[in-house]
C-alpha cells in the first residue's frame, strides 16, 4: 500500500541509527551485530518504527508470525518465511504480530566491502530491497540464523573463523536465490547507488587518503553533488565521511589489536603520528593513548 498522496516524509526527519534506538558504535571487531526479533521489538510493543541506518544492511528473518514491513514508503504484510533485505539508506519499519519468532542480522558497510572482495564481485542481492521467500530450505536458513546468533553471544574458540563461514553459507544461498536486478528509474534510488559506490570506494582507498575530488571523478559526480548527498543522507559532508571510516578503523585497531599508537598512524596511511594524534583527539575529545587506556 503506497502512502497517501500530500503525506510527506522527508529524509532529513527520519532517525537514522546504528541499530534501532541507538547511537552506539559497534560491540565487537567483526562488524555484525546478531539478535532475536523478540530480543529488540518486544522493548518497543513488537513496532520498529520508521527509520535508516547510513552504514549498514540488514537482513530480517521470519520465521513464524506476521510482519508488516514498510519500505521507502510502501507497505506489505509478510506471513511466510522469508528473508526481508534492507539495503544502507533504504527508509524502513516493522510491526510484528506479538511472538513472532525470527531473527535480524546488521552487516557493516566494511564487512559487506570485505565480503564482496571474497565473492569477487558486487552482491547485488544486499543493494536492493527484496522480500526472499526461504520455502522448502526453511529449515536450513533457521539452523543458520540460530547458529549465527549463539556464536556471536558466545566466546568460543575460533568464533570469527565461525561467524564468517556460516554468513558466507547464508549469502551463498541469497545470491542463489537472486534474481537479475531491475535498474532503478526512481530519482531516490539513484541517490542511494552513487552512495553506496561511494561506501565501496572509500573502503578500497581510505587508507590512501585520496582527495575529495578524486572520489567524485571515480564516480561521475561533482564534489558539490557528493557533498550534497552525504549531508542528506549521512548528515555530514562527504569529508566527514571518510573520516568517520578512518576513525572508526583507528579506534578498532587501538581496541582489538596489539598495535602501537606509531604503528596504527603508519597503517591508516597518515604522514606523522602527530597528525594522526590530532585527528583522533579532535574526533574522539581524547587522544589515542587516552582512549585506550580507558578501553
């Protein structure tokens, strides 16, 4: 059902988080984040309202129950098992029947980069809006939503090794079950592409530091036009942007890793680690040492 005619909703109102309710960065050093429907919706009376996340997909499972699933303004009711994909930007909303069984799975926009460098291409199937119908393979995707889910609460050993291997499975099985995508003749859409071309680039170079104008030039736009759409949809220029990347890889690297404050500049491809150390100061409101000191 398309939303009335004269009811606007324009993308500069629509809350954009990390995960729903929340402004927090990510948890853990592999860039997904795994939960139940339940775990999430019954703290907000099984109703996630309308909102996007600027930096990550999401893939919803349901398994039993019925969902009203609401994208880009269209509505549709959802009561077979299926696998609703909701690409980075896409506006969306839920409201589950209460004690529907299923799961959501967030993919950061680095991890879909490192993934799509794994399979060698694109994968389309996560850049577009689709309802995937998981049939008579029901009981497969359900053993590897669950098995997602306990690995990523759980501390065992080689988890990482494990997680990426069952969402490989998963996105194997999606990309089979994809169909050749439609180009897109909506003016919002187009928006959205030249965003994620640009969140695909910035994750081959940001460590190469390229000019503004050069990421522009690789995708066919003017500095004026990206910087446009990133204040839209990121609400932030589009040098905010890829400083967002680099810090959110230096805070990962000071966190997760042995790496000394030197060595982390010398990998993020800045010139000194004095600069480095007042980039991160004037993002962060500390410097590197202070930040993990107090992780």
């Amino acid at each position: 059902m398309k939303r009335a005619a004269g009811e606007v909703r324009p993308v500069d109102i629509v809350p954009v988080f990390k995960l729903y309710g929340e402004h927090m960065g990510w948890p853990t050093p592999e860039l997904l984040h795994c939960e139940s429907i339940l775990q999430r919706s019954s703290l907000y009376e099984w109703h996630i309202r309308v909102h996007q996340h600027a930096e990550l997909v999401q893939l919803l499972y349901l398994h039993k129950g019925q969902a009203e699933i609401e994208v880009e303004g269209e509505r549709r009711v959802v009561t077979e098992a299926s696998i609703q994909v909701v690409p980075s930007l896409c506006v969306h909303g839920f409201r589950f029947s209460p004690g529907t069984q299923g799961y959501v799975l967030s993919l950061a926009l680095p991890l879909v980069s490192r993934l799509e460098t794994q399979f060698g291409r694109p994968l389309d199937i996560l850049s577009r809006a689709n309802c995937i119908p998981v049939k008579r393979s029901n009981r497969h995707i359900k053993t590897l939503f669950s098995t997602l889910l306990n690995e990523y609460t759980e501390d065992n050993d080689a988890r990482e090794m494990m997680l990426y291997s069952l969402l490989s499975a998963l996105l194997v099985w999606m990309n089979r079950q994809g169909t050749q995508a439609v180009v897109a003749e909506d003016r919002g859409e187009r928006k959205r592409v030249v965003l994620r071309q640009f969140a695909r680039l910035i994750e081959s170079h940001y460590r190469e530091h390229l000019s503004l104008a050069e990421y522009a030039q690789k995708l066919g736009v003017s500095t004026t036009h990206l910087n446009c759409l990133c204040r839209e949809y990121h609400g932030s220029s589009a040098l905010g942007v890829l400083h967002q990347r680099l810090l959110l890889e230096a805070k990962r690297s000071l966190q997760y890793t042995s790496m000394t404050v030197t060595q982390i500049s010398d990998y993020l491809g800045f010139s000194d680690v004095t600069y480095f150390s007042r980039f991160f100061r004037k993002k962060e409101g500390m410097t590197p040492k202070e930040f993990k000191v107090e992780i």
